[in-house]
C-alpha cells in the first residue's frame, strides 16, 4: 500500500470540507477520486501534496506522515495542480531543462530527466518555441511531462485533461496510462470527468460533500447500481435521480 487516508477532515471555518474520508491505494495503481466541483477533490490531494494540513485524521505516502514528515514526502510525489502554467518566456525544451536541473541531484541525472521529459511531452519541434506560443493542450502536455520526468513514486495530477478537445486528451491518457505500465508509477487523478477516469482507473472513490459515497473498480461499480457508465453510478450513489433526456425519448 503506497497511499493510507485515515478519517481525514478538513475545515474552512465553518464549512466542513472533508468529512473523515478514508481511503487506501495500492502501489502501481491508477486511482481516481471523482466528484462535482465543490465535493472536496482538491482539498484531498492539496492534503496529500502537503499544501494543506488536515483539521482531523492523518494521510501517510509511502509510511511518511504528511503533516510531521512533509519534507521526504514532497521527495517522492510530483503535482500537477488544474490551473498550473509554464514560464511562458522560455522554449519548451529551456523549461524541462530549467526543471530537471532543479529536480535532479547532478548533471548526469538531469541531462537522464531531460531526454525522458522530451519523450514524454510528444512536442517534437515545437520545443524549440516559447511556451508563450502554446495552445493549452500544447501546455498540459508539457506540463504532464514535467511532471512524470523526475519519475515521481506517487503522481497526483488534478484535472490532466481538463478543457482540452479529443486529439489531446487521448494523447495525455495515452501518456498515463504508458508510463503507468512502464515505470511502475503510482496515480491519484482527480477529475469531474468520470468517463475519463473509467477510461483510465483501476479504482475509483467518488466523493460529495465531503464523504466517500462509493469506492471500487469500475466495473464493480456499474454492476452493483447496474448502469451503464460511472456517472450513473454517481447519480445514484448520492441519490439523484437520472434525468430524463432532453427532447423526451426517440
């Protein structure tokens, strides 16, 4: 087990966030946390990525608490927020170089980092331009890049796809899933996309206001509320009831 989330609360005043939440996540695994805006996805992981301590519970990675041992988790996740940029007054390939210096111990793993990032981005060429020329899917790959070049043990990307159109978000699920495969490398996707997380996870926790409301394998899940896809196993699991089409049947 890589990742351990014990009874985790988290309170913004009065408003309650996280309502003891606990989950677990194996090692080599996609993980997928799944839930509307609001529900408390981004808190999760903020927790986990150390940028948020919790008002109640605990969450260790890889036997490291994240409150008292902060430092040697942060050596063993890479994050990638939703809204996350590049220095827009670089080259692509100036950026991952810029990163992997910061990241690696020595020359000779940087240099390792660099060839991996620019396998990873899928850029070609277009990593001889200035990131300020990027169109945003352009940019998330890039940032995908960073992100699994310094071969993290626990990946935690929030929203990876988010906003792009086709083209470019297979090749970002492309991406995961083959460095999934390859490197071994643990996932922990947050996204309100739940066809894409089916597409993608090996288990999944949907969350709403705060609580954990079903966890399990895709599959398992859409067996047990017998639907068709998870979002009818969330509409479902929280209650709500499946609207009917618009334009009423045929």
């Amino acid at each position: 087990m890589l990742v351990e989330v014990l009874n985790l609360e988290k309170d913004y005043g009065k408003v309650k966030a996280l309502r003891g939440i606990s989950f677990s996540i194996n090692e080599g695994e996609i993980f997928g946390l799944i839930g509307p805006n609001g529900a408390g996805k981004s808190t999760t992981l903020k927790i986990l990525t150390t940028l948020l301590k919790p008002t109640g519970g605990r969450a260790e990675i890889s036997g490291h608490d994240v409150v008292k041992e902060a430092d040697r988790v942060r050596e063993i996740i890479s994050y990638l927020p939703e809204e996350a940029g590049a220095y827009k007054n670089l080259t692509g390939y100036e950026y991952l170089g810029f990163m992997a210096r910061l990241y690696a111990k020595d020359e000779g793993k940087a240099k390792k980092m660099l060839e991996l990032g620019v396998k990873l981005s899928g850029l070609g060429e277009r990593l001889n331009d200035k990131v300020s020329t990027y169109s945003k899917g352009m940019t998330r790959k890039l940032l995908i890049a960073r992100a699994l070049m310094v071969r993290p043990k626990l990946a935690i990307l929030d929203e990876p796809a988010s906003g792009l159109d086709i083209v470019n978000a297979y090749s970002i699920r492309q991406t995961i899933r083959h460095f999934a495969k390859e490197e071994g490398t643990t996932f922990l996707l947050s996204s309100h996309n739940m066809l894409e997380v089916e597409f993608l996870c090996d288990r999944v926790a949907m969350i709403a206001r705060g609580r954990i409301v079903e966890l399990g394998t895709p599959g398992e899940l859409k067996e047990k509320y017998n639907a068709e896809n998870l979002e009818e196993v969330f509409m479902r699991a929280v209650g709500t009831e499946i609207p009917e089409p618009i334009g009423g049947e045929g």
